[in-house]
C-alpha cells in the first residue's frame, strides 16, 4: 500500500494465506466479491443508523490497485454529522474484534451486518480492514470473535467462565518464528513453564527489518491483549513494542562445605564418611 489513506475511508487488503508480503497471486472473483459486498451492505447500515433517509451518504471507489488486491472506499456525506458511517464501522467492528461485545452491541443493526462480515470470511484468503486511526484483521480469529457476538445477543447469551475483553498488558516468553505471509503478521509467543503460546500480532507498516532480529529469540511484548473468555490468558496480543531479554552472559561461582548436614537425605560425619 503506497497511497495514504484519506480521514473518511477504508481500504481492504485480500491476500491468500500463504502468499508473501510482496506477493501477487490473483484471489478468486468470489472472495472479493463476498468480502466487499458484505463490508459496503455493513457501511450502509452504519449509514441508516446515522442519517435519515434523504441525507445518506454515498460511498466512492477511491483504490483500485491492480495485482495488489486492494480496494479503497471513501465516504462522501450529505449532510453535517459528528460521526462518519465508515468511523462507526470502524468502532463495531473493532469492538467485536477485541470482545467488547456488550459496547458493539449498543448498535444493535451494525452490530448484526458486521457478524455477516465474520460469516465471509474465507480463512485462506483473509483481509485487513484499514482506516486512518485502525488496522483489524477479517481473519479466522476475526469469525470467531463475530460468532460469539452472535451468541451473545441470542436470548440465551454466552456465559463466559473467564474475562472477556481487551487490556493493555505485558508478557515476556520465547518469540517463534515470524509469519509474514497473508494480509496480517504473527507470531506465536511461548511463555515460560508449560508451553503455552498467545498469538501475536506485529504492525506491518514498520516493515520486517524492524521485527526480524526478535525471532526465536526469548522477549518482552506490550500490547493490547485480546481475552475470549474461553481461558485466563489472552488469545492474541496486538503488539506495541518489543524488547529481547538478554540471556546471563556469565555462570555463578558457588563454593561451600557439605559436611555436617542433611543433603538429599545423605549425612556425613566431620571425617567425610558416609553414615547411611
């Protein structure tokens, strides 16, 4: 993405899964048609909820890259209003994202369009929704969280047995491998004792050189930690900043007398001899 994005627009990235950052491989007409119609029917419902009737919005084409697989859309207003249709996308979207389902559900209409959203998702060719303030992937995770949603505005609701939200946090583990392939970077972090992995979320737009020294590599992350509710930890981290953790450079020198004392039930007399 080379053009800045305008204050009232959002772009769309769509990259296969396992295509490159750099890559050019061509998505199925499906997809994009599926993605984009279900984002457009979404930004028009924000619309609906915003304006009335004979001062909608229109919404604009304003990119259109070839073999990038982007699409940009800016709105054009029809009348003064304190909030764009596209910000308030932008928010619902951006709450079911991060499980602040009880504040998405506020706007109960958007709400329901942007699950729609999290229904087309195809999860081998994920997007990224851009704005000027946001970047939320529309990624297998992203179905997820817009199932759950949909659950908790059943009558019957979702229960959950931990916190569901967002939190700024920091954790400190073993950084795998990073992924730079599809619309969106991850990693996995691996924090110490048991093996448990939180999935990481690197800003692409600060380019690989400023991730790659970190992997495989034992660090500190600080973020916005994504809680589901399905457990005590977080299930995705959006990174802010990393740091490694320098491992001890030098052993310690311990020396000292073990006679005279009980050591792993062996006990010994001032003469060195064993006595059990």
């Amino acid at each position: 993405m080379t053009k800045p994005l305008r204050h009232d627009e959002i772009r769309l990235i769509i990259k296969p899964a396992d295509a490159p950052a750099d890559s050019t491989r061509p998505i199925p007409a499906r997809v994009l048609q599926r993605t984009f119609s279900t984002v457009l029917r979404s930004l028009k419902v924000a619309d609906a909820e915003l304006h009335d009737k004979a001062h909608r919005s229109e919404f604009f084409i304003s990119h259109l890259a070839m073999g990038s697989n982007e699409i940009g859309v800016f709105e054009q207003p029809r009348s003064a209003s304190p909030m764009s249709s596209i910000d308030l996308f932008r928010q619902i979207t951006g709450s079911i994202y991060r499980s602040e389902f009880e504040r998405a559900a506020e706007s109960e209409n958007v709400a329901k369009s942007v699950v729609a959203v999290g229904k087309a998702v195809d999860i081998d060719f994920p997007a990224v929704a851009l704005f000027p303030t946001d970047s939320i992937p529309l990624d297998g995770f992203f179905a997820k969280q817009a199932d759950r949603l949909r659950q908790t505005m059943t009558t019957s609701g979702l229960k959950s047995l931990f916190f569901a939200g967002s939190a700024i946090g920091a954790f400190d583990g073993t950084l795998g491998e990073i992924d730079y392939r599809g619309p969106t970077w991850t990693g996995h972090l691996v924090l110490p004792g048991g093996g448990v992995q939180i999935e990481c979320v690197f800003n692409r737009s600060m380019g690989e050189d400023a991730f790659n020294r970190y992997g495989n590599k034992r660090v500190s992350i600080s973020g916005r930690a994504i809680y589901t509710g399905d457990s005590q930890l977080p299930e995705r981290i959006e990174v802010k900043t990393i740091e490694e953790i320098p491992l001890a450079r030098e052993a310690i020198d311990i020396r000292g007398s073990l006679s005279g004392k009980r050591y792993f039930g062996v006990r010994g007399n001032s003469d060195g001899k064993n006595l059990q």
